[in-house]
C-alpha cells in the first residue's frame, strides 16, 4: 500500500513536471543577468549623444547619468517591494491592477502593444543594425535600408529563439550578459588610463555653456532614464522566478548598483577621449570611442555593441509578452495571448503577436524621437504603479510584504517620475502628446469590450473563429495550473 502512496506521488510530481505551464526556472544568476543584460544595450552605446545634446555641458550630463542611475534604483526597489508582495506575474499591468483598478492596468497593455514595445524595439535593433552594417561601409554612411533588413532579422532572430524555449533563452541572456559587460569594461579600461595620465580638457569649465536650457533637461533625463530602462523586467517573470521573496530584491539591488557605477565610469571614459563637439557629431559613439583609443580593436567594439543589443531585444522579448500573457489571462486582453505551447511551454502567441507592430516601426526615421514617444507612457506608468503603491499599503496596512521600503523612497521617486512625465509635455509637446492621445484612445475599447462587452455579435463570433484556428495553427492552449 506504501508503494501505491509512492507510485502515486511519483506520477503527480511528474504530471506537475509535464503540464502545459511557465515552470519556475530562473535563479538569482539568471535574474541578475537578465536585469543587467536588458538594461545594458543600446543606450550607452547611443543615449551619450542625445544627454549631452539637451542637457548643453559635459559636467551637467555626469550629473544627469549619476541622478538617473539612483532615480532608477529608487524605482527598482520599489519594484522589489511589488514584486514580493504581489506573486503574479505581469509587471506594471498587475501592480496597477491590484492597486488602482482595471482601467489603468488595460490602458498599460494597451500602450505596451501599440507603441511603447514597438518603439523601443524599433529603437534597439536599429542600433543593432548600425553596429553591424556601419563598420562596412566606413567613413563612407551606411545605407538605410541594409540598416533596417539587418535590424529585422536580428528581431526575427530573437522571437525565434523565445518561441522555441524558455531556457534557451534565459541561456542565451546568460552569455550576451557577459560579453556586453566584457564590452564596457573594454571602453572603460583606456578611458581612466587616459584620466590618470593627465587628459582633464574636456571636464574643465564642465558646467559652463551657452546652449544650457532648462526646458530640455527632462529629454536629457529621458534619454539617460532610457539607457536605465529595463530594471522592471524581473517582475515581468515572478511566476518564473526561483524562491521570488529573496532573490526578486536581491537580483534588481545588485543588478543596479552595478549598472550606475558601469554607467558613470563609460560616460568619463568617453568625454576623457572625445571631445563634446566630437561626441555631438557621432551617430555611434562606442565606434567613435574605439576609432580613437582602440585602434587595434576598433573593429571589435561594434560586434560588441551588436551583441549588446541583441541582448536587450531577447531580454525585452522575454519578460513583455508575460505581461500580454497575464492580462489575457486575466480577462483584460484577447485570450489567445494567454495560451502556451503545448510542447515547448512558452507563451509563443502574445512572444508572435509583438513581431509585426515593431517591424512596421523600423521604417521611422528619428531613433532619438523614438525615446520621447515612448518614454511619457512609460514613466507615467511607472509613477502611477508606485503612486498606487502607497494607496495600497494605506488600505491594507496588514497584509504580508516581505520586502519593504521606507515610504520616503516611493515618495521621492512618484513625485520626480511625475514632475519629468509633465515638464515634458512642455519640452516636447509633439511626440508626448501624441502618446498621450494614444493611451487615452485605450479608454473607449476598454468600455466597449472589457467592461460591457458592447462588441457585436457577429463581429464577437469572428473573434472567436479566428482565435480557434489560430490556437491549431499554432498548438497553444490554456495553462493546465495557477502557478500564483
């Protein structure tokens, strides 16, 4: 009778083991490197130019990489707090959820999908692109339209790989972790061999200019708060993560501290060898940096850089469509986002569906106006999560928080993420509202499909047929446990 209790056992534990569901794989290492691998990516290689260009000195721009540094790390333990507190996973959509109602958790989907998601992966692979074509063609420029194919198959490439497995893509995050790190330290290295030998010229008079305007420091802390950008992305994961109450704060705390220090140390090495005019003139930075400082591997840098890239593009293809995923799951977005594969128990329709919306963003020109359009949504709703934070430990003061932060850290990092999201309103009127009517156009579908369900009949029964074929064309179906 025991070896029946066993046999039994044994053949739930392995039912378990087989079910169609997302299985806790990722550790504190893994967690680590996909904070640091998403984070680290285009914009240190490209964001430089666009700091300095609105913040006018080289001393005011360390200043803006130092304060956004600690402004992320701020809102990141934050995140620590809500992804402790709350098991599920989806990130911004859950918090906002569970704080402040159904309305702002869908209008959060509903931006992430449109536009937030395909501009900054039209951002990214851009200048994955650029780092590839560029070296070719030099000094000649590369051409535009090789940038963009090159950009797409690296996009096509990374979809690929978080449709086929979820632990080939955690691996592969591992490794391009890294060597983007291996990248930096790279630049870093002869930047302060330069500094200790006496070359200060470009940081003497550092905060003296005529073109510094107050009025577009908020696109100076938008690009440097953009090269910061993907702390949150743990949370994406928490049903994925490993023992999520420790390793959840331990993994964004060490992955941040890290990264601002990297940061800072990049940002000297290129002012100590590039002079502000040069650094201005450069559509890519780190190739500039290595033509002057690295001769010898100058060729490296940009296969570097490409990798770099590459690592923030898989490492965003990972965690976003689990938001998409838990909202369907939910209720608030098309189901058919919430199914997995049967076989390969990843997310592959809501990893699928992102891949078209973000190829037809590559045809924008401005990469730098990318940043502002999607950068407003994305820190609104950022600040309302936190804003929610604070209703939510004020309502329920009793329930359990394994981690928590003192309060005058969510204030501090609310009030500023607010203050930047409505300056620049004033500073870029254009590209922030534009995203602004674009999220507000969010409230209108919500009533008439989440809430009241006022989609027609007919129209509803086409939904439903096209969701059917599209499950059997691409063998998903519903998660067979709550893993929350």
């Amino acid at each position: 009778m025991g070896t029946d209790h066993n046999k039994k056992h044994d053949g739930e534990a392995k039912e378990d083991k087989d079910a169609v569901q997302l299985h806790r794989q990722i550790g504190l290492l893994p967690a680590v490197c996909f904070i640091v691998g998403t984070v680290v990516g285009s914009g240190i290689f490209i964001a430089p130019k666009g700091v300095l260009m609105n913040s006018g000195t080289v001393g005011l721009s360390l200043v803006v990489w130092g304060l956004c540094g600690v402004l992320s790390l701020l809102g990141a333990l934050c995140y620590a707090e809500l992804g402790t507190t709350f098991s599920k996973s989806g990130g911004h959509y859950t918090y906002l959820l569970e704080t402040l109602g159904p309305l702002p958790a869908f209008l959060r989907i509903w931006s992430e999908f449109f536009f937030i998601r395909p501009a900054v992966t039209s951002y990214v692979a851009l200048a994955f692109g650029r780092y590839v074509v560029e070296p070719f063609f030099t000094p000649c420029a590369a051409p535009s339209a090789l940038i963009k194919v090159v950009a797409i198959l690296g996009v096509t490439f990374v979809v690929a790989v978080n449709c086929w497995s979820v632990s080939v893509a955690s691996r592969t995050q591992v490794t391009l972790t890294f060597i983007k790190m291996f990248a930096l330290v790279l630049i870093i290295i002869p930047g302060i061999i330069a500094l200790a030998k006496g070359k200060t010229e470009n940081f003497q008079n550092s905060f003296q200019a005529e073109s510094l305007t107050l009025d577009r420091l908020p696109l100076a802390f938008y690009n440097g708060l953009y090269a910061y950008g993907g702390w949150f992305y743990l949370n994406y994961i928490t049903e994925e993560v490993i023992n999520p109450n420790r390793n959840i704060p331990l993994a964004i705390t060490c992955s941040m501290v890290t990264v601002t220090v990297f940061y800072v140390l990049v940002n000297v090495a290129y002012y100590t060898i590039l002079s502000p005019a040069e650094l201005l003139q450069s559509d890519a930075v780190a190739v500039t940096f290595a033509n002057r400082a690295l001769e010898g591997l100058s060729s490296v840098i940009p296969i570097l850089v490409s990798v770099s890239c590459l690592g923030t593009l898989n490492g965003g293809f990972f965690g976003v469509p689990r938001m998409f995923f838990v909202g369907a799951r939910d209720g608030n977005w098309p189901p058919i986002f919430s199914m997995i594969h049967i076989r390969r128990h990843t997310p592959l329709p809501a990893v699928l569906f992102l891949y078209p919306l973000a190829v037809l963003m590559m045809t924008h020109g401005d990469i730098y106006k990318l940043i502002n359009f999607a950068s407003f949504p994305r820190w609104f709703f950022l600040a309302s999560a936190t804003l929610g934070m604070l209703i939510h430990r004020y309502r329920f003061p009793l329930k359990p928080r394994p981690f928590k932060v003192p309060v005058v850290i969510v204030v501090i990092f609310t009030v500023v993420s607010f203050f930047i999201v409505g300056f620049s309103l004033y500073s870029d009127p254009w590209n922030t509202g534009c995203s602004c009517v674009l999220t507000l156009s969010g409230v209108p579908v919500y009533y008439m499909t989440v809430q009241r369900s006022r989609v027609p009949l007919r129209l509803r029964h086409f939904f439903d047929l096209c969701s059917k074929h599209l499950q059997i064309l691409l063998e998903v179906v519903q998660q067979d446990v709550q893993t929350y």
